[in-house]
C-alpha cells in the first residue's frame, strides 16, 4: 500500500463553509444489521452477531442472543469518528439507542453483561454473558466513552449520565489497581500482580476507554492510565535473536491475534504521560516481533514455552486480529514519521484488500461486509458478522485519522 494515511491540503483561501471530509468507511452492510427493541419504555438499538453468505440476513446466535456488548461497544467507536470527524449527523439516534443498550446491559455495581435476547431480556446465564468485570466490561467502557464524546456538546444531560454510568466501573479497577507495585515470580520474570483479572489484553482495552474519557471530559485518569501501562510492559517478551522477541503476551505465555492492544494502549500511555519508556517499548515490538510476524503472513495464536520454544497456530486469521496491529503500527508511524513503520502499517491495512495468506479482498467497499476470516490458505469464510465488520470499519477510519 503506497500510503499509511490519507495527507490533507489545506485550501489556499479560506472557505466559512467546508465540505466534511469523506469517510473511507463504507456503514452499508452494519447499519443492515441495525435493529432495536423496547424495553421499560425505551427504545434500545443494537446490531444483530451473525449474517451468513449468501444473503447476509441476521442469523440467530443460539444460545447467546441477539446482540452483545462486544459488539454494540465497538460500534459506537464508529459512530463516534462517523459522527464528529465526517460530520455524520443522520447517525446521532443510533448513537442513543446503541448508549441506552449499553446502560441496559451494566449492573450497579459496575460489572456487566453481555447478551440480550430478541425481547429484550438479558441472558445472564451465558458463560460469555455472567456479570464480571471483563471482556465484555472493557467493550462497554469503551462505548460509554465514545458516546460521552459524541454527546457531550450536543446534549450534555445525556452526556452527564453516560459520564456517571462510566464512572461505575472505577471502584472494580480499583480493585486490581490497588496490588501496584506488587510484582509477582514467573518463568518469564518479573510480572504485574495489579492488572485486571491477570490479562493484559484486557487491561489493554481498560486503559484505552480510560484514556477517551479523559480526552473528552474534566477526569483524570493518569494514575490509572500509567498502572495499567506498566503493567503491560511486564508482559513484554524480550530474547534478542528469537523470532518473537519484543512480543507482547496477551494471556500468560501466549499471544492472539484478536485483541492485542497492547502497543496501542501503550502508546496512549504514551500521549498522556509523555513517559519515552512506553514509545521505546512499541517500536521494540515493531522493528523486531511485528516485522518478523508481518514477514510470515501472521498468526492467529503464539505460545512460547518457560525454555523459549515457539509454538505457532496460523489459522484462523480474522478482521480484529489484523485491525487490532494495525491500529498499534499506524499509530506509531503517525508518531515517529519513521517509513519503516508507515511500510509496515500499510502492509497491515492491506490484509483487509487482499494482502493476505489466501490472497482474497476481505473487506468490499462497494458493500462493506467484511468477511469473517481466513480458515487456511486458500479457504476464507465468507460469511459477515458484526465483529468482522465493525473492526474493519475502525481500522479504515484509523487509517484516515493522521493529517500530515
């Protein structure tokens, strides 16, 4: 891909009334998927899991639901940046319904679940779906944050809602954040006894709703921000000469695909506290791991043993995986200029239009689906949930959210 992100001239008279700027996203085949339900006499908007080839309709997610935080939390990241960078106004009820959703869906006490069923009712019996403080927390987070920020000018009592609902969630961190700086004994060395349920992918996605909220609002998060980052860094794998030297873990000994955040909180961290050692960590992944991983035609899972043996699964590869390193690269390239980190963030971008293992375009621009994944080489799923989509989506806006 020539370019990592889209270079924007500036006019050379001004103009009181600029065209917005144009979104590379294409929102057809999700707002598709776009439905709502009346619960307690509001009306609640979500986005259905499942649409299989090849008529793409909602498919049912047995057992789960109809929706899921996971994935309404997401999307109201892409409304946010539809709305407020591409001045998508028509979206703003959606962005209100898809707010109550995720109010539906905390408890009091901070916790969340997951899935609603077609009535409205909350599956909380699910495996994926008990209330905790979890996955599926950091997805709601992230979402309150991302409507905060849509509705903080345009309607600040609502604004001031979402702010208390979000705060809901400081005294469950707290929890965590209250054994800093205890370290704790691995294999691997010395590692972070504070971090949220001992997962740094999910800290990861802790520390990014923490740092919206607080470019967005009067709160400071910096405290928190700083634990959780160094936290991260304790996870950070480094043997100079291995093949996955600067890698970061997401769980223990292992790295997935989908959900490593890590570099990009990192880099939040970064922006908030302007602390050099968490940039010098996100290029160590970039100019050793990553290029190495970009080199292979990635991963979908990588174990490293207590005697540094690599094990490495390839498949499945999928939109949140290739989106998730993406954003960490891109973000990085933005920061440092340096063209070897805007190469590799656009040999990134390039998974989703066909720099791939199986070669096939996985997002359409034409329909904006994106596929659901890559089974092997030459099999790809072909399928569209809102997952795949969203993330793809995320990864476009991210690509145009750097002015040079």
């Amino acid at each position: 891909m020539a370019a990592f992100c889209l270079i924007v001239l500036l006019p050379l008279c001004s103009d009181p009334t600029p065209a917005p700027r144009q979104s590379p996203a294409n929102l057809a085949h999700i707002l598709s998927l776009v439905d709502s339900v009346e619960v307690d006499g509001e009306q609640l908007a979500f986005v259905h899991i499942y649409a299989d080839y090849p008529d793409y309709q909602p498919v049912l997610a047995t057992g789960e639901g109809v929706s899921c935080v996971d994935d309404v939390g997401r999307l109201l990241e892409v409304l946010e940046a539809e709305i407020l960078q591409f001045d998508r106004r028509d979206l703003l009820p959606l962005a209100r319904g898809m707010s109550r959703f995720l109010l539906h869906l905390q408890r009091g006490d901070g916790t969340w679940n997951n899935f609603i069923r077609a009535d409205g009712s909350i599956n909380s019996t699910h495996q994926n779906s008990r209330a905790e403080f979890g996955w599926w927390a950091a997805r709601g987070l992230r979402g309150l944050a991302a409507a905060y920020a849509i509705f903080k000018e345009r309607d600040p009592p609502w604004a001031d809602t979402l702010l208390a609902r979000f705060r809901l969630g400081e005294s469950q961190l707290a929890v965590s954040l209250a054994g800093y700086p205890q370290l704790v004994s691995t294999d691997y060395g010395q590692r972070a006894g504070w971090l949220p349920n001992q997962a740094p992918d999910q800290s990861s996605e802790f520390l990014l709703a923490l740092a919206k909220m607080q470019a967005h609002s009067d709160l400071d998060y910096s405290a928190q921000i700083r634990q959780l980052a160094d936290g991260l860094l304790t996870y950070q794998y480094r043997r100079p000469g291995s093949d996955v030297d600067g890698i970061f873990f997401c769980w223990g000994n292992l790295w997935h695909g989908w959900g490593n955040l890590q570099a990009l909180a990192l880099l939040e961290a970064f922006q908030v506290s302007n602390d050099s050692t968490y940039l010098a960590a996100v290029e160590y992944w970039a100019e050793n791991f990553l290029s190495w991983a970009v080199k292979q035609g990635s991963f979908w899972e990588i174990s490293v043993t207590a005697a540094d043996s690599i094990n490495t699964t390839e498949f499945p590869q999928i939109a949140y995986g290739a989106g998730s390193s993406f954003r960490g690269i891109q973000q990085l390239a933005t920061i440092t200029r340096r063209p070897e980190h805007a190469a590799l963030a656009g040999r990134l971008l390039g998974w989703f239009s066909g720099n791939n293992r199986a070669g096939i375009a996985l997002y359409d621009p034409v329909t904006g689906r994106c596929l659901d994944g890559i089974d092997d080489p030459i099999t790809v799923n072909r399928n569209s949930g809102a997952e795949s989509t969203i993330e793809a989506l995320i990864a476009l806006q991210f690509s145009a959210s750097c002015v040079l």
